[in-house]
C-alpha cells in the first residue's frame, strides 16, 4: 500500500520530458522580453532612471515600504564612481545583450544566471514603481530556467534520468503556476466588479486599458458578466481542471490561452499576454504534445516520455 | 537531480505558497538579518508577490494634465502619455501613486512637484507649470445605457516654480 502510494508521487513528481518545454520557454521568454526592451528602450530614464518622473529622493520615499533595501543603482553607482544614469544605460544594454544570448542559447547556465540578476537589477530599483504582472512572471520564469537541467546539445538527451529531471523541474513549476492562477482567481472573487461583470466593461472603457470604444457593450450586458464569470470558473478551476483529465486540460488551458489573447488585443496588455502564453504552451502543452485518447495516468508515462 | 536542486525547488515554491496567500515570512520576522534575505529573496524571485491582477476590481484611470507657462504666458499644454502601450501602462501604475496617495498631501504635492521638474528639465523656457491629475469616472454598464457619460474629474491642481523646484 505505502510503497504503491510512494511509486504513484513519484510517478508524479518525475515524469519523464524532452527539452522541448523548456527550450520554447526560454527562446519565447527572451523573444518577448527583447521586444518589450526595445520598447522600454526610448523611455529608459523616465521609468528606470534617477532623473525619471519621480526623482532621487520621492522614489526611495515611494520605495522604501514595497521594496527591500539591496543593491540599488544609486549605490551601485557611487561604487562603480559613475553617473546613475550611464550606470542605467549600461546595466540596460547588459540586459539586451544577455536576452540575445539566452535566445540564441549561447553559456546558457551562466547567461541564464546573469539575466536574472540584471532583471532583478532594473526593476526592483527605481523600475518598481511601474512595474506590473509581466516583471513578476519573468522573473518567475528565469529562476526556473536557471535551474532547469541543461539543454540536449550540452548534456545527453536520451539520458532517462535527464528526462525525468526535466520532468520534476516542470511538474514544480506546473503546481508554481496553479498556484498563481488559483489565488488570482479567490482574490478576484472578493470583489463584487467580478460577480455582476463591471470589471469587463471598466477594463475595456477606462482610457488607461481600453484599446477600442467598448460601448457596444451596453447592447450584450449578459456578456461582460459571463466573461467575468467565466474568468473566475477558469482561474479558481484552473489546477483541478488540469490535474482531472486531458479533457479538462484542454478545456482549461484553451480558454486561458483565449483569455491572454483578448487581454491582449482588448486591453493592450500585449508583453504580459504573450508571456502567459508562453508559460501554459509550454508546461501544459507542449509536454503533452503526443497525447491521444487513453486514460490519464497511462497517458502520463506515455506522452511525457519521447 | 541533485537533492539539493530538488529541495530548493520545493522550498521555492512553498515560499511562492506563503507569498500567495499574503503570509510570507518576513512579515513574521522581527528586523534584523534574517528578515531581509527573505525580503531580498522574496523580490527577487517574487515568491513574495500574491497575484492580484485586477483584485478586487479596476480602480479609476488617472490622466497628469499640464500646462507650461513663460513670464506669465501659456506656451504649452498637453497630458503626459505616449502611444507605446506598454510605457503607456507603465506610466499608468506610477500615475497611480498619485491615486493611493491621496490622503497624504505633502507626498501627493511631493509627486507632483516632481512630475514638473521633469517638464522643466523638457521644456528649459518655462518658468512655471500647472500640473492637474483627472480621473476618470465611469458610469455603471446600466447606468451608462440609461445615459449618463463617462467624465475626467480634477483630483489635484497644483502650480510650481521653476526657482522652488
């Protein structure tokens, strides 16, 4: 019975995975986030830099009770005896060169090492005060990545025990975005914006989101409220609906991708949409890309494993 | 795997947990070494981040209005934003300082004055600016199909001096 239970966790924990995942994981993730640099870019100082719209002293004030005191910029600079604002733009022009190494999967483990703490670098400074979801998760991502076993060019891909580290590796990050997804789901379901549907239209008519004019809204109000609905049945479901069966999986995981895609286009949210569709394409799809119709379990050992 | 790559996993995201549902453990902590590596950790990682997006609801938008004058005359108006949207966002959430902020007046003049030292360092021949947050209201779906219009209502209005910034 115990040693039953013990093979079934272990089954779980360690199913057996081709680099593919976490290859496309990486590749998109840099992908998105040199596109989303090259946007920064023009605005580097305004958002990142000390003579930004919130300047020297009133950001460390604004900072002081969201972000722990470590490495700042500042500090970093009167180190390094050089202006913060040369200091930004090198640390930046760092940051591109290594999202184009991790791209093209040049030193990975150190590149991979080197982005994140660059990452970390220009958004928990001065950079926190307008960062959102995309910086959260990027930083998510990285970590993982990291820590992932190393690609098939480097080690041995049809090594069995590389595959099921891989698979332990992606079985963590899989309950890691669950978690996520879950919890965002309970927090949305406290406010009441989510039960009658005026989180949809706020979204789609305040200046600061709306991409388009959503006042065609008014004429389908039943539609606001089973898109909010739907949002709170999918992010609360989310790991009972990946976890029961490929059905439900595919359920799930279409519709948040549905989802990403219409924060996207509708709310101009494009960097932090493509990010999330890289994460569920490629640990709740990819890893399940030769899946046919068999029980769950069996399907387990049998997909994950080529 | 190396069993310490696996235990640092787990530890991971058990930290992701307590994070997820506001209990990270720093907040348990009393100041002092310990604390800060899991602040620095917690950042770092965002293992102390919860994932709000959108949580409770969608507050109002603010919009920083602002006008430049000369000796006395307007040489420029115009409100801070870019067609970049992902800056566009970006300056949306700073702007939004401004937002939570409302209840202190000090930091919110503070704020301001600084949004305006960064038009004077933009525009060297102003000599004094009026900055203006709006916000925007938003009629209820229902209320709107009965009529009523969304608006920009002024929540701050300050001027400042290019000699007192």
């Amino acid at each position: 019975m115990i040693s039953n239970i013990q093979a079934r966790v272990e089954s779980f924990f360690t199913p057996r995975i081709s680099a593919l995942p976490f290859q496309f994981l990486r590749v998109g993730t840099a992908f998105v986030l040199l596109i989303q640099a090259l946007m920064i870019a023009p605005h580097l100082q305004d958002l990142y830099g000390p003579g930004g719209f919130f300047q020297g002293p009133l950001a460390e004030i604004l900072l002081k009770n969201s972000t722990p005191e470590f490495i700042s910029l500042e500090i970093l600079s009167k180190l390094l005896h050089l202006r913060p604002a040369l200091l930004l733009k090198l640390v930046f022009l760092s940051y591109v060169i290594f999202l184009f190494l991790v791209l093209t999967g040049i030193w990975l483990r150190a590149t991979l090492f080197l982005l994140w703490a660059l990452h970390g670098l220009l958004m928990f400074n001065w950079g926190m005060l307008s960062s959102y979801g995309v910086d959260t998760f990027a930083s998510i991502i990285l970590l993982y990545l990291i820590v992932s076993p190393k690609d098939p060019e480097q080690g041995n891909a049809n090594d069995l025990e590389m595959a099921r580290q891989r698979g332990f590796c992606l079985r963590i990050f899989q309950l890691h975005i669950m978690l996520a997804y879950c919890t965002s789901g309970i927090y949305k379901a406290m406010g009441i914006q989510w039960w009658n549907g005026e989180v949809i239209w706020r979204a789609m008519m305040l200046p600061g989101f709306g991409v388009w004019d959503a006042s065609w809204l008014t004429k389908v109000p039943w539609l606001t409220r089973l898109l909010s609905l739907g949002t709170l049945l999918i992010e609360i479901g989310y790991p009972l609906f990946v976890l029961a069966s490929r059905r439900t999986r595919i359920f799930v995981i279409t519709s948040i991708l549905l989802m990403h895609l219409g924060i996207a286009v509708f709310l101009g949210l494009w960097t932090f949409s493509c990010i999330m569709i890289v994460i569920n394409t490629s640990l709740f799809l990819l890893p399940y890309r030769n899946e046919t119709n068999c029980d769950t379990r069996r399907c387990e050992n049998l997909v994950l494993a080529h | 795997m190396k069993l310490f790559t696996r235990l640092f996993l787990v530890g991971n995201l058990l930290l992701a947990l307590t994070g997820a549902i506001r209990a990270f453990p720093s907040g348990q902590l009393q100041p002092g070494f310990l604390r800060h590596l899991f602040d620095v950790y917690g950042y770092l990682t965002s293992t102390a981040r919860h994932h709000g997006f959108f949580a409770p609801g969608v507050v109002s938008s603010l919009q920083v209005d602002y006008v430049l004058y000369h000796a006395g005359a307007k040489v420029k108006a115009g409100h801070l934003t870019t067609d970049n949207l992902e800056v566009r966002h970006r300056l949306g959430n700073l702007f939004n300082k401004l937002w939570l902020k409302k209840e202190d007046v000090d930091l919110r003049r503070a704020i301001a004055a600084s949004l305006a030292a960064k038009l004077f360092t933009a525009h060297s021949g102003a000599d004094r600016v009026e900055i203006i947050v709006k916000a925007f209201v938003l009629p209820s779906l229902h209320t709107f199909k009965e009529g009523d219009r969304p608006f920009w209502e002024t929540s701050y209005q300050g001027y400042f001096t290019k000699s007192e910034i």
